[in-house]
C-alpha cells in the first residue's frame, strides 16, 4: 500500500507544495527518485507517475516547480515557463529544494535520480548539464533545446532521453543537436524514441486538443518499462 503525503517546502519566499509517495512495507533505505511536472504544472500525471515509482520501492517527490497560485492560470503558467526557459541557471535552482525534500526522508539513502515529463524533462536536463550531483536523470517527451550545451566533463548524471518520433515541438533537428551536444559533453547517455508518437505520450487525457500533442499507449508502456530498467541499473548495487 502506497503512502501519499503533501510536502509544503520553499525556493526561498516561494511557497511550494508537492507530493511525497513511499511503500513503508519496502525494506530498508532506498533511492529517491524527483519527478518534474509538465507545463500545466503539479498535476495528476506528476502525482500518478510519483506513485508508480514508490511502487517500484522508491521514494519518490512530485516536486511544485511554479509555486502557490499559477497551475490553474494561464497567463501565470507561460509566464513561469517562458521565465525558465529564458532563465535555465533558475529553472535548475527551482528543482533543488525538492531534491533537498528526498535527501531528508529518513527511508532515502542517499542515492538520487530525477525523471521529468515535458516542461520536467527540460528540467532534469537542466540539472544534468549544470552538474547536479544525481545518478541519473530521464527525460520523457521533453525539450531537448538549451542555450547553456554542456561542456565536456560537466555532466556527472547518467542520462536517458525518451522521445517520440512525431513530436513537433522538438524536431529532430533539436534530436541531432542534442545528440552532439552529448558527444561533446562526453555524457553517459542514452536516447530511445519511439515511432508513432507525438509530444506528451504519457499524457492519458491528451486526446488531440493541442496540436501535436497526444496519448500513445504503445510508447507510455514502452518507455515505463525503460525508465524502470534504467533505474535499476544506476541504482545497481
């Protein structure tokens, strides 16, 4: 039986809440896995995906990356989003008190990783590049574009991106870009994508009202099973 509970943190004069998911019948310490929302900020999804990782023996913390008064709100929404994605230094800052949320839980050992969705999949890519001190970071239908590319040795976090072939808002001259950007960072990375997929693949209420942004079965089976291998493997031992 999951236990689920709403953690009330700050980024400084920024009031966050998020959601705390945990097995207590799990043995012993264990890793602490971030999970990042999407641009509608700490909704469902987050929260759902937050508790399939406690399933798996994690602890994991759907982290608020927007603050009190914004998911809900439009204007507020872009407005944090287009702050951040001007802003990447911010956007890795925002993440951090979340991550200092796993770290304090008593049934986390110290191991961390982070796996965002969407606007959350920026986000740990974000993390990564800056050099944060994670074992690894995955990237689910995320923005692969930044204006800071890592440096070579910068990135200490494993990396595994999951990425549909039909995503129109990171074409795959964004995917090419990444990719060498990657090699030049000599990162331990991974990229999966999946045909038949457009932005948003795990989003189970994407049903065509955004354009280029739908739910695909095939591919949110698919790349649950890769997150779960990957995890498994960083956290090895």
């Amino acid at each position: 039986m999951i236990e689920a509970t709403e953690v009330p943190y700050n980024d400084g004069d920024t009031q966050l809440r998020g959601l705390l998911a945990w097995d207590p019948n799990s043995p012993g310490p264990r890793p602490g896995i971030l999970v990042v929302h999407g641009g509608a900020g700490l909704d469902d999804h987050a929260k759902g995906r937050a508790r399939r990782l406690a399933e798996l023996g994690y602890v994991a913390f759907a982290c608020d990356m927007y603050g009190e008064g914004v998911s809900g709100n439009r204007e507020r929404v872009m407005q944090c989003i287009t702050k951040f994605q001007r802003d990447r230094a911010a956007l890795s800052a925002r993440a951090k008190p979340g991550l200092e949320v796993l770290k304090s839980h008593p049934q986390v050992n110290g191991q961390l990783a982070a796996v965002g969705y969407c606007f959350g999949g920026m986000t740990v890519l974000e993390i990564a590049r800056s050099g944060g001190d994670l074992a690894g970071v995955v990237s689910v239908h995320g923005s692969l574009e930044t204006p800071v590319p890592a440096q070579p040795g910068t990135i200490r976090a494993r990396v595994l991106v999951l990425h549909g072939a039909l995503d129109p808002h990171v074409p795959m001259t964004h995917v090419s870009a990444f990719a060498q950007e990657m090699i030049h960072a000599g990162a331990d990375w991974q990229l999966i994508m999946y045909g038949g997929a457009m932005h948003g693949f795990t989003h189970e209420n994407a049903t065509g009202q955004q354009p280029g942004v739908a739910y695909h079965a095939p591919s949110d089976a698919r790349s649950s099973i890769a997150i779960k291998n990957f995890l498994a493997e960083i956290f090895a031992g």
